[in-house]
C-alpha cells in the first residue's frame, strides 16, 4: 500500500533510523521547493533544531564557493593548481613511475576527486594505520596542510590526474581546494565561508568550527563510543569542519541547487538580481569530516533534486558527502526568520 510523504512518515521513518547500536540519534528534514511541504523530526537524544557536525558535506560547500569564484571570473576550473603555490610547495606530490605528474593537476580534478591523490584520512602508512584510526583512538592534534602532503606523499598517487574512468575520494583533494580558494581570495576560509555564504544566506546556525573549547555542536560519535577532535577539526575547516542545523542545511541546499552561487554575476548583470526560486521536494542529509586554517602561501602566477537533511549518529571521519550521521542533542533553537511555514508536529522532538 502506497503512503504520502507526510509528517507521521518522516517521524516513523525517523525512528527506524535509530536502532540503539549503531545509530543512538537522528533528525531528518525533507521540504518541496516550493515550501508547500516542510517535515522535520528527530529521534533518541537529538532535537530537530540541533546544531552538528555537517561532516563531508562541507565539500559542498567548497564547491559553491569555488563556482562563485569562476562565475566571477577570479579562478578557472582548468587552472593548474601548482600556480596558486610557492615553488617547491607541491612537488613530488604525485608521482607514478618516477614521473611527476603534480603540475597537471588542475582545480576541476581536485574538485571532482578525479585528481589521483591518495585520501590521507584513511590511506595506510608504513606504520599500518591510517591517521582516521589513529585519531578514533583518541589521539587528538592538528593536521594542517603541510602534514596532509607530506603524508599524500608517503601513501603516492592511484592514477594519473584525469584519467579517464578513475575517481578516488580523496580528503587530499579539498584540502588543497581550501588552499587554492585561501590564495585566490586573501582570506581564511572559515571567512570565505561566512562571507560568501552564511552571510549571504542569513544563516544563524551555521559556521566554521574554530573554537576548540565549543562544546555546543552534538557529539560526534565513533560506533557506541564518544569522541572528541577538537583540535583535529579546528584545523581542517575546507574537508569537513562546518557546523550547522538541518533547517539551516536545507536553506544552503536550496540556493545550490538554484544556481544562486554559480549564476550569481550573470544574474546580477542580467537582471539586476539574483534568483533562489527552486522546484521540487527537497531534503538532506548530512556527514562528517575536517576544517583547515589558512597557510602561509602567498599566491603566485597560476599555470596553466530531492534532498533530506538530517544529522544521524557522527559515526567516523569516514562518512561521504550525502550520507546520514548522528549524535546526541546539545541545545534547541527556534526556526530562523524568514524560513519556510512547516507542518503541524514539525518542531516537536521525539525520544
């Protein structure tokens, strides 16, 4: 028997996510583009106004802002990266066969993880763990940029930038697409990310994790045990360190999705403004991932539609962009101004 998407299907649907083991907490949001339809519940101990961990989902994030750059004719996805960096920065970063292949590298590779470069993250080291495990096991410090390349360099590349039908998801990737953006803007792009988006958009909710004493997110766990990276997310903010709320996740979506950030200097020339109008349901889902802090390059000649969001348990660095994450609620806030009208029982939480 078939069932309308409704408030009662979101809530059920909610709850099957959370199964005591794996999953402790949830909260899922699902709208029409339109706003005619607006659902959110949570479940187990997170409340629908939570503030989490977006985890991968920041890439997104990355990839709105580096689209505004183009659109304004600041970066090119063809523009090889090496150029962004002082000589010697990126070299012998990819190698196959004793043949570096680094300067063919461009923003799109990095972009559409078809790069070659290896994910640090998870990428095994000589050791035979990989920094994910060892920061899961509780030790907790920073990986800035240099590490990250020193430790892409050690893992080496899987294949040759663009190749044809490879990909790779890599962490690699947007951490150096952070670097780029850092370059080509002269800001940190925690600011980079308030000023082209969470500003643009109102978002009250939303931010780049920097204070490593900021408690107010929900906690991120790894499969029924807490963890706490404070020190690790605070330094990797273009791979994963956004902190945000579903409703606030969902209004992001949509301005993608409508071109606002790819569109935004045609649209203004065009017609004196900018269009956030979008069609069809939409809802999303969340990850988790790291944050990073501005380098300290200079930059130099370059070369060369439905979504839910929801946040379920932050199960490990591991998640993709898209997936469900969780945690335990934190705090509680009311719907920002201006948002969409919701259904009856949308605010309430269920435990």
């Amino acid at each position: 028997m078939k069932r309308f998407l409704d408030q009662d299907f979101v809530h059920d649907t909610v709850r099957r996510m959370v199964d005591g083991k794996n999953v402790s907490s949830a909260v899922l949001r699902v709208e029409s583009g339109d706003s005619s339809l607006a659902c959110v519940a949570a479940a187990g101990e997170m409340h629908v106004n939570d503030r989490y961990f977006i985890a991968s989902v920041t890439k997104l994030y990355v990839t709105a802002v580096v689209m505004r750059l183009v659109a304004e004719g600041n970066l090119r996805l063809n523009d090889r990266i090496i150029g962004f960096f002082p000589e010697g920065t990126l070299a012998g970063l990819h190698v196959i066969r004793g043949v570096d292949h680094t300067s063919e590298i461009t923003v799109a590779h990095l972009m559409s993880n078809t790069s070659g470069l290896p994910d640090y993250f998870f990428g095994r080291a000589p050791s035979g763990r990989s920094a994910g495990e060892e920061l899961l096991a509780g030790k907790d410090e920073p990986w800035p940029l240099e590490r990250i390349l020193a430790t892409a360099r050690a893992l080496g590349p899987r294949f040759r930038p663009g190749q044809p039908g490879r990909a790779l998801y890599s962490d690699t990737n947007y951490e150096l697409l952070g670097a780029v953006v850092e370059q080509v803007t002269g800001k940190p792009i925690a600011q980079v990310f308030q000023e082209f988006i969470f500003g643009r958009l109102g978002l009250q909710d939303t931010y780049a994790f920097q204070d490593e004493g900021d408690d107010t997110p929900a906690q991120l766990y790894y499969t029924s045990r807490p963890v706490r990276l404070p020190r690790y997310l605070a330094s990797v903010t273009a791979e994963g360190g956004i902190v945000s709320t579903a409703a606030e996740c969902m209004k992001f979506l949509k301005a993608f999705f409508a071109g606002v950030f790819s569109r935004e200097r045609r649209s203004r020339t065009s017609s004196g403004g900018t269009s956030s109008s979008v069609r069809g349901p939409s809802c999303t889902a969340s990850a988790w991932r790291r944050s990073s802090s501005p380098g300290p390059w200079r930059r130099s000649s370059r070369s060369g539609r439905s979504s839910g969001t929801g946040a379920r348990r932050q199960r490990s660095p591991g998640t993709t962009p898209g997936a469900t994450s969780t945690s335990p609620a934190r705090r509680t806030s009311s719907p920002a101004p201006g948002t969409a009208p919701h259904c009856g029982r949308c605010f309430e939480s269920f435990g």
